[in-house]
C-alpha cells in the first residue's frame, strides 16, 4: 500500500478503495463515491441523504392562545361589549346631562315614557331617573374598579411575601389573614365605613380592606407552587434578588389566577357600595345606582319604577362582569383551554 506524501488540504478527502487498494485524494469533501479497481467501475455510496428539513409554523404563545380561546366564547364577548357601553356612558355623563343629577327639574313621579324630556321619569323630588343613573353608573364602576384595583395590590403584597419567604413571615401574615376573615366582610364594612366619614373614599378604602384577604390567600398558595420551580431556581443561581425573582419571574405566571379574581372583585365591589348607599352609608353628595334604589324603597308600591331601573342595571353590570370572568377562567385556563 502505498504512501501519502503530501498533506491534504481542506477541500480533499480520503477515500478508502478495499484492502489491496490504494487510497485515493479525492479533490472534495467526501463526495460518496468509492473505486473497486477490480471490477473497474465506480458505484454511488450507500449512505443515505439527509432527511428534508420541514418548515413548520411556530407555535403560538400562551397569550394567542388565551385571546383566540376568549373570542370564541360567545357570553364573554357579548358580556364585555355592554360594559364597554356602560363605561362608555359613564364617561360621556358630563356630555349627555351636563347638569347635576341632584337638581329637581321636573313634576316629581312622572312615569318613564309620560314625558318625552324625561325617558325614565322623575323620582319624588322632581329628579330625572335618566340623569341619576348615567351618573350611578361613573360612581358605581369608579367605586368597583378602584376598590378592585386596592384590595388586589394589597392582596399581591401580602401574598406574594408570606408564599415566598415563607417561615416565620408567612405565620405571621397567614394569621393576620385570618384574624380578617374572622369577621364577616360585610359587617366589617359597615363598622369601617360608620366609624369613617362616609364619602366615596372610605367606602372605596372600606370595600378595599375586606376583600384583600381572598387575594393574598390565591397568591400565596400560587407563590408557593411556584416557589421551587426550576425558572425560580435558575434565577437565584444567577444572583437574582428576592425582588426581582417576585416581580419578574413568579408573578407573570401566577397572573392567571388573579385577573380572573379581579373581574369577580369588581362585581363584589358594586355589590357592596350598592347595600351601604341603601342603608344610607354612602357619600350624600353623589348620585349611585345603590342610592337611588335607597331613595325609593319607601316608594315600591306607588312608583317601583325608581327602584326597578338602578337594580336592572345592577343586576346586568354584575352579570356582565361574572361573565366575563368565566370566559376568562375558560381562556386562562390552560386545561380547559387546550382543546379549544
């Protein structure tokens, strides 16, 4: 056999021909091709050719999948266009009745429809129902979304420390927790509200203070599941504060849990203002669905329409946002929405 005396350089490739050949410089890299110097023919290689590369579409993220599944649920769709139609009207309130829904500019108890210069009629002081209930409608959603968005903060807080750091820390706020708790929510919220002023800030910070603890217990339990995850793990090697690893590793992916709160919160929240401004706790100076239903529970029987009007819209607002909340409890959800 002989011997090579010259180096290969980068284009070349060895081939070898059978055990009394000689190897052969092929002036590629490996073309696939091998001489039987016995038979004198060349034959094309048996190793095979690489597979093509399929181009597949990437696969769409979670929040893609979590919107498609959301706009295809008929309920939440419609359910989310009223309230963007109330909260439209709520604030286009100092367009439509610029002035104050508290003024009597009527013959008090006309009936909706008697007048045509007030649709829904006057209460017992001449008051426009319509006027009211634009306005209700600004105070009554200002009061649910601004409790919601206290209780939620301060719930995030306090969960997200005691599922984290656990200990000793997460005792003493899992007992702080419950010593809220103890207490029904609405009670609590009456004496809060009786001791305070009331105007719409205490009965905001009020409605805040009572609902807290429902989410400070979802996000702890979500903190602690999450807690020992390898992303958390990984986060911490790198040096990661404590800080950071809540903010910008554990709680985007405990988010889920808690928007869908959020929407059932504001609900409650609506609920809540509502009861304290029929039991003429709420602020005297504005006009809310739930003090207009106050203003006339003494009427039922001779104008129930004052009472029937604010609690219609009551009722589709808070069934509007319940709805809401399922579909996107549906669409959140990663198991109910991985067939959709």
């Amino acid at each position: 056999m002989g011997v090579i005396e010259r180096s290969l350089s980068h284009s070349e490739a060895i081939v070898w021909a059978g055990p009394t050949s000689e190897p052969l410089v092929l002036p590629g890299p490996g073309f696939g091709l091998f001489t039987d110097r016995e038979h004198g023919t060349a034959n094309s290689s048996d190793a095979q050719a690489p597979a093509p590369v399929v181009a597949t579409a990437p696969s769409p993220s979670s929040g893609q999948r979590a919107l498609k599944a959301f706009l295809r649920n008929p309920s939440g769709l419609v359910a989310l266009a009223f309230l963007l139609l109330v909260a439209g009207i709520a604030l286009a309130a100092p367009f439509i009745y610029p002035d104050d829904p508290l003024a009597m500019v009527g013959r008090p108890f006309l009936w909706p429809g008697q007048n045509p210069d007030f649709p829904l009629g006057t209460d017992s002081l001449g008051r426009d129902v319509a006027a009211g209930l634009v306005w209700g409608a600004r105070i009554s959603l200002l009061v649910g979304f601004t409790a919601m968005a206290l209780g939620v903060s301060a719930g995030i807080a306090v969960g997200a420390t005691a599922g984290y750091f656990g200990g000793w820390i997460d005792d003493v706020l899992v007992r702080l927790t419950e010593v809220v708790q103890t207490v029904p929510s609405f009670v609590l919220l009456v004496v809060l509200v009786a001791i305070a002023q009331p105007s719409i800030t205490t009965v905001t910070g009020a409605i805040a203070m009572v609902t807290w603890p429902m989410v400070a217990r979802l996000v702890r339990a979500e903190f602690r599941s999450l807690r020992e995850k390898d992303f958390v793990t990984a986060a911490r090697a790198i040096g990661s504060g404590p800080v950071r690893i809540i903010l910008r590793e554990i709680l985007p992916n405990a988010l889920s849990p808690i928007i869908v709160t959020a929407s059932v919160l504001v609900a409650s929240a609506i609920l809540m203002e509502s009861a304290l401004s029929f039991l003429g706790l709420g602020d005297p100076n504005l006009v809310s669905w739930g003090s207009m239903i106050g203003a006339g529970r003494e009427l039922l029987r001779t104008a129930w329409y004052l009472t029937a009007i604010p609690g219609f819209a009551i009722v589709l607002t808070v069934l509007a946002l319940n709805l809401v909340g399922d579909a996107l409890n549906d669409a959140l959800n990663p198991h109910l929405s991985a067939g959709r």
